[in-house]
C-alpha cells in the first residue's frame, strides 16, 4: 500500500485482502511492519508467506521473537 493510499486510510490488509479474493493459486508474502501483534491478522488476511524483519532483529531475544511470530504465523 502506498504512502498517499495510507494517509488516505487505507491499510495493506485491505490490499491482502482483495488480493487473496482473487484466489489465484499462488503464494501470497507480505513483508514490512510485520510483527508478533500482526502476524495473525497478517495471516488471517491471506498471506501464506509472512516475513518479518525488524520484528527479530531489533528484539532483546531474536530467537524468542522469531519463536513468537514463527508459532502466531502456524496457529
């Protein structure tokens, strides 16, 4: 989702949204602003791919992080 389209209120599960409706039998990622509080809607949107970055390694534990987001992106 692009900037001007944020600021205008639209958020990029919007965007994962329509674009799993079309269920084009691809993988979908997703990647940016993913985190432990987000995955399961990331998830839950359509996304079968969910990278995360920032999430990881800019947490106290990387490991229990990606532990965390790994466990929430399988439930």
């Amino acid at each position: 989702t692009g900037l001007d389209q944020q600021a205008a209120g639209q958020t990029p599960f919007t965007d994962l949204a329509l674009v799993a409706a079309l269920n084009l039998g691809v993988e979908i990622s997703v990647a940016g602003g993913v985190k432990a509080a987000t995955t399961a809607q990331v998830r839950d949107a359509g996304a079968t791919i969910i990278v995360a970055g920032a999430a990881i390694y800019g947490a106290a534990d990387p490991a229990a992080a990606a532990a965390e987001i790994t466990a929430i992106a399988h439930a």
